[in-house]
C-alpha cells in the first residue's frame, strides 16, 4: 500500500464533525474511540459502493497509524467483530436490500486486500470473502443487475 497523506482521503462529503474524527483517527488513533470510528466507516460503507475502496485505504491506514503508535491492535479489533456481526446476518441483509448486500461484499474484499497480518490476508476474512464471491458466482445472482460487480 503507499504511503499515503490524510489529506488524499475523499472524505469532505461528511459533516464537519465527522470529518474531524476521521482526521483524528488518521493521525492519532488513540485520540478518539476507535469503536465509533470502525461503526461509521462499515455504516458508510453499507450504503456506499463508491465509498468501499476508499473505506478500505482509511481502515488501513488507521491500523498502520495505530500499530506504529502503541504496538495495539484495537481498531483493527472492533472492525472485524463487527464485520463478523454483518456476515452473520448477510442472508437477512440480502433478503432486506440488494444494495447494501453488495456494499458489504465489496467493503469486505477491500479490507481482505488492504488489510494484512505480516504481509498475508488476514485469515479470518478468507472464508467469508469466499462465501460471499461464491454466493456472488451463483446463477440467480446474476439475474439481478445490483450484484453483478
């Protein structure tokens, strides 16, 4: 990943505060609670396809600032519980909205690819990136136009 300046985040679509706390996250994560900051990224990213890849660049670099400022891994943490949470209701999510399905499959393979643990995917995200391609893949998921990527 390049190194990359808090200022090349396209986050000026948000409100003052939120783009305050997201700048805060960027340089300093222990400044803020890096739970509400993982919430809103996977809230905004729920809604956003645009928005996933750039999710994906502040999460890591977030991990990255953290990492190199306390040795801790807690944004890192809250992020994948709460992706845990949102897999283990992706068939009511699908059922529920088509768009936010596809949110979630693509935030999920940015942070699959952003994200590493000694340059390797993290191994926790291998089986939900492959069941949700996989139940991307299957035939009556291309008939609707949302879910082909």
């Amino acid at each position: 990943m390049e190194n990359t300046n808090k200022e090349e985040y396209k986050i000026h679509s948000f409100d003052a505060d939120t783009q305050q706390l997201l700048k805060t996250a960027l340089k300093d994560p222990s400044g803020v609670d890096l739970e509400t900051v993982a919430n809103f990224i996977i809230d905004q990213s729920l809604k956003d396809t645009a928005f996933c890849k750039e999710a994906g660049r502040i999460c890591y670099t977030i991990t990255q600032a953290e990492t190199k400022q306390s040795g801790a891994n807690v944004f890192r943490r809250h992020l994948l519980n709460r992706l845990q949470q949102e897999y283990q209701e992706r068939d009511e999510m699908r059922a529920r909205s088509l768009k936010e399905w596809v949110c979630f499959v693509t935030f999920i393979c940015y942070i699959f690819d952003y994200l590493k643990i000694n340059n390797m995917p993290m191994m926790a995200l291998v089986n939900p990136v492959y069941d949700c391609l996989f139940r991307l893949a299957q035939a009556d998921a291309l008939e609707n136009e949302e879910e082909e990527m």
